[in-house]
C-alpha cells in the first residue's frame, strides 16, 4: 500500500514538473506568443544566448538591436534586440511541407525590456506557427526546435 501511494506521489510530481516545463515553451495566448523572463541583464541575456546558440553549432545569423535603429531615427524605444539564428536541416523541413513556413524561418528570438526593466525572451510558438502554415506532417521536428529554443532560453532563467 505504501509503494503504491509513493509511485502514486512519484506520477503527480513528474506530472507537474512535465506541466510547468510545459508551460516555459508554450504560447500564454492565442497570439502564438512565448516569453520567458531573464534573471540577468539584457546585455548578459544576449551574451548568454549566443554562447549558448555558438556551443549548440546552431547557425547565427544577425543580431538586431532595434533601440539603436529607433534612436538612429530619432525614436525613443526601450531595449530590444533581435536575434536571428537556425539549423537549416531541421528548419527548412517546414519550409518544404509549406513554402509559406519560411515567413518564420530561420528562428526569430526577441529580447526586451519591459517598463519594470524586466527583461524577457520572446518568441513565436511552434506549435503555433505549425497551425499558421496547416503543416501536419513534421510533428517530430517542431517538438525538436521548441526543445532548443527551451534550452536556449533557460540559460538566462538563473543568475
């Protein structure tokens, strides 16, 4: 009786835990919208995110610091770059089930600022821009890429 109510315990736990790690790479919304808060700086958060992208052999492609571009323009804009990196064996398969997919290819990350200072970790759900396209036959490789942008991601959740 003891064994069953332990594995029993044991079940809800790793239940939860599958749940809230769940929850880190899902959209909060219908808007297809994943953020995760840093607990580092914005320019740590960066620095952070491309070692990681580099040690993963994952390849980046361009960093946008979009405050600077507002400033150049005589705009005022809270701190937000965009970096722009993928793995062209796994992120063209989308492409080739629909075209249209490369609208979200290569990976697009968003790290901004919010009024708080908070910085967050943006990106669009896979899931989501899985749904966009109606692309039914690469299930497999959208559960690979939301596991990298998780891993990715989780370098800035701790100090």
């Amino acid at each position: 009786m003891i064994r069953r109510l332990l594995t029993l315990l044991a079940s809800l736990a790793f239940c939860a835990f599958l749940a809230l790690t769940a929850s880190h790479a899902r959209a909060d919304s219908d808007d297809g919208i994943v953020r995760v808060k840093s607990a580092v700086p914005m320019q740590e958060a960066i620095a952070r995110i491309k070692a990681d992208i580099a040690a993963k052999g994952i390849q980046f492609f361009s960093e946008i610091d979009q405050s600077k571009l507002a400033s150049d323009a005589g705009i005022r804009l809270r701190p937000s770059t965009l970096l722009v990196f993928g793995n062209p064996p796994l992120g063209t398969q989308f492409i080739t089930s629909n075209p249209n997919a490369g609208l979200d290819w290569p990976v697009r990350l968003l790290l901004t600022q919010d009024d708080d200072g908070a910085v967050w970790a943006v990106w669009t759900d896979f899931e989501w821009i899985a749904k966009r396209h109606n692309i039914r036959d690469r299930v497999a490789q959208f559960e690979m890429a939301t596991a990298v942008v998780r891993s990715i991601t989780s370098t800035i959740a701790s100090k």
